[in-house]
C-alpha cells in the first residue's frame, strides 16, 4: 500500500482529481488532507471525498510534533497541490524525495514569493510570453527551486487573459498530475 498526504490552500480541483484517479486503486491511499485556510473549499471537498482531514495554524506546522506527527504516519508521498506556506526544514529533512510541488508556470520563470495561483497567469499574460505551462518539482528548502520532474506547456493566443489562461492551466494539471504521482510512487 503507498500512502500519500496533499496538502492544499485553496479550491481544492487538484485534491479532488488526484482522489478520483486513486479512487479504484487498492494499492493507494491518501492518508489525510493538510490544510492551512479555515475559508478554503478543499476542505468541503475533503469531507465529501471522506478523507481525513488536519487543520493546522502557522504555529503548528513549524513545530517539531508535527514533523514527527507527519513521519508517524508512514507516508511515500506528501503532494502540495496548492499549498502556499513554506515548508518546514524539518518536515523535508524527514521526507528526503517524498515531497512534490505543482507550480502553474514553467520554472524556473515566474516562481518564488508571490508567484502563486492567478498573480502567476497576470504576470505571464502581461510580459506576453509566447507559452507557460506546468512544472511538478522535488520540494526542497528553497521556494519552487527543487529538481524539475515533469513540465508541461501551452500556448498563449494574442487575446489571452489571465482567466483563459488559468483555464488551459488547471486543464494541464487535470491531466498530468495524477499520473506523475502514480509514477513516482510506483518507482
Ligand atoms: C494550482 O493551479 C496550482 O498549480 C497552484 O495553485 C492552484 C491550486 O488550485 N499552485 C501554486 O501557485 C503554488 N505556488 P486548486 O486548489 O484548485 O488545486
């Protein structure tokens, strides 16, 4: 059995496709539902999918227990799929490799502070760049910086807004990042 932790901010459309791809498979399981945002809708879907799920304040999540909390749980996999705190030091140094990143622009452009979610397609749109795409990366302990496992691009139209943008962006995601995920795990 692999057993997989996501951590999420926000919507939560990354979450519930990857729990649907996994739903049939015995051999996965994903383990608990991490979030940091009372107002976030993964949380709904978390519920709704039946899967544990661990609210946790700033303080919490910089602490040693929850490192210690996390590696109790035996995980091959902790996926941030839309997850905007920085991550601990000590919750990477458990997990050496175990911790992969979805960032919505092709890194090693438009990543790092402040480039997350829809300031990352405003900016990609406004220096009218011919493609962006997707990057799913190794997290290490510099912002959106570790190894690159997949990248996947689009094109830009000459009217693109940052909402059609976005759009073509979720739609890559849907597509590859479970699949990433099965690869990895099955390695
Ligand atoms: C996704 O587009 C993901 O790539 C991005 O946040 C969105 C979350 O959507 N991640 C980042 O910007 C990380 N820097 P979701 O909550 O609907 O899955």
């Amino acid at each position: 059995m692999k057993r997989i932790s996501i951590f999420v901010s926000g919507n939560g459309t990354n979450l519930q496709r990857i729990a649907e791809y996994f739903k049939d498979n015995q051999e996965v399981e994903i383990v608990n539902v991490v979030c940091n945002n009372p107002k976030a809708y993964a949380i709904e879907r978390a519920k709704n999918l039946g899967i544990p799920l661990r609210m946790i304040t700033k303080k919490e999540f910089n602490s040693q227990e929850f490192t210690e909390e996390m590696k109790a749980l035996n995980l091959d996999l902790i996926v941030l799929a839309g997850f905007l705190w920085k991550i601990p030091s000590s919750l990477i140094q458990a997990h050496p490799q175990k911790i992969i990143n979805i960032h919505p622009a092709l890194l090693p452009k438009y990543g790092g502070k402040g480039f997350y979610g829809e300031h990352v397609h405003e900016a990609v749109v406004a220096a009218k760049e011919a493609h962006s795409g997707i990057t799913v990366h190794y997290v290490d302990e510099v912002y959106d910086n570790g190894e690159i496992i997949l990248q996947a691009h689009t094109k830009l139209d000459p009217n693109e807004t940052p909402d059609t943008l976005a759009a073509k962006i979720h739609k890559l995601e849907q597509a590859y990042f479970p699949v990433v995920i099965e690869t990895i795990i099955n390695n």
